[in-house]
C-alpha cells in the first residue's frame, strides 16, 4: 500500500431484518400521525361521525318542541281570534236591540203622551175619541194621516167599525169633498181603515190626492154600523 492510494470508508452492515423492522415502524408511525391529523381536522369542524349524529338527534328533539309550542300558540290565538269574533257578532246584535227597543221606548212614549193628552177629556163608558190627528202633505199628491183612536169605559166587548178621511179641497177650480176609502175602492184598500180594538188602535197610513189639488180642510170620522161615534177636523 502506498501513500498515494484512496482512502477507504469503513461502513458498519445492519442485518436486513432490523431495516424491515424499522422501516415498519416508521410507516406505522406516519400512519397514526395522518390519522390523528385527519381525526383532528374532522373534530375541529364538527365532521365526526359520533358528534354529527347527536348533535341532529338533540336538533330533531329541539325542532319537536319548538313545532308544539308553534301549535299550542297557534292553537291559542285562533281561539282568541274565535272569541273576539263571537263579541263582535254578539255587539251587532246588541246594537239591533238597543235600536228595536229605542224605537219601542219611542212608541209607548207617544202612546204615554196620547194617554196624558186624554185625561181632561171626558169620553164616558162608551165613548170613542179621535186624540192627536195629525195630517201632513208629503208630496202634492200624497197626503200622511196619524191619530190614535181610544174608546172610554170598561166595556167587555171590542169595538169594531171604520174611520174615514174627509178632504175638502179644490180640483180644477171646483169645490169637492174627497172620501177615504173611495166608494169603488177594493176590499185590500177597504181593510186598510178597519177599526178593531178594546181599548185604543193607532192609524198611520197614506192616501192620493188628483193632480192639481188644492186642500181647505181635512176631517176625520169614526163610525160603527154606519153610524158617526166621534170626528175631527184640523188644517195643514
């Protein structure tokens, strides 16, 4: 050997078994840190299996109550809304009554004032009085009569006649008394001034008067069997 030569590495052999050995280990070892790496990522974003299921368990469970507790309100607030349409419904019929009975108080107040307007009058057992006529022209041919007819006495019997309305006035320039119900008119318009009563017996109606009529009195009469029991004049 000379001093030229080259220099030689001594390398140390390892058996092949510990290499395999080794390189086993090695590849394990990168396996469990990839899979505790990936486990980690999963567990970080909420992406494991376990958490994932639980989690939409206690969501369904929380989406069940919450959906009764939407029908309990809902079921409360259609019931509220049932009531309160009932009070409205209630309120407009308490509103017809107040105005039924309003008209009502208005009547047995005009009968009131009929009733005190007879007392200085003496109608006797059987008399029959004509109280409060009033005659109004509504229109040039339309005239309005109201009264109350009342009979005195304590008489078991109902009275039973007609009243008519007696219209002096002027047509065309002639003097002429015009009678209510006509002479020719139908029994329907003749039931219109039927009387049938015990004590008292309001009349309201309309009759038609010929164009151009010009009125100077009005009366009323009441009969039975065709006979006068009591009569008024006024004017308009």
């Amino acid at each position: 050997m000379s001093i030229s030569a080259p220099r030689m590495t001594i390398k140390s052999h390892s058996p092949w078994p510990l290499k395999a050995a080794f390189g086993v280990a090695l590849i394990g070892l990168s396996s469990a840190i990839a899979f505790w790496a990936y486990d980690a990522g999963r567990s970080f974003t909420g992406g494991r299996v376990q958490a994932t299921a639980q989690d939409v368990t206690d969501l369904n469970a929380k989406v069940t109550v919450l959906s009764l507790e939407r029908d309990r309100f809902l079921s409360f607030a259609n019931a509220a809304e049932s009531q309160q349409n009932i009070a409205q419904a209630t309120q407009a019929q308490l509103n017809k009554q107040i105005t039924a009975l309003e008209l009502d108080n208005a009547k047995l107040k005009e009968d009131l004032a009929f009733f005190e307007g007879l007392l200085p009058t003496a109608i006797g057992n059987e008399g029959v009085a004509i109280q409060r006529l009033n005659l109004a022209l509504v229109a040039p041919t339309q005239l309005r009569y109201r009264s109350l007819i009342m009979r005195g006495g304590n008489n078991g019997r109902d009275f039973v006649g007609d009243f008519q309305v007696l219209v002096n006035a002027v047509v065309r320039g002639k003097n002429v008394v015009l009678t209510y119900p006509e002479q020719n008119a139908n029994p329907t318009d003749k039931a219109g001034f039927r009387l049938d009563f015990k004590y008292y017996q309001r009349i309201d109606g309309m009759v038609t008067l010929p164009e151009g009529t010009t009125i100077k009195t009005l009366q009323v009469k009441v009969l039975e069997k065709g006979q006068v029991r009591a009569q008024q004049s006024t004017h308009l």
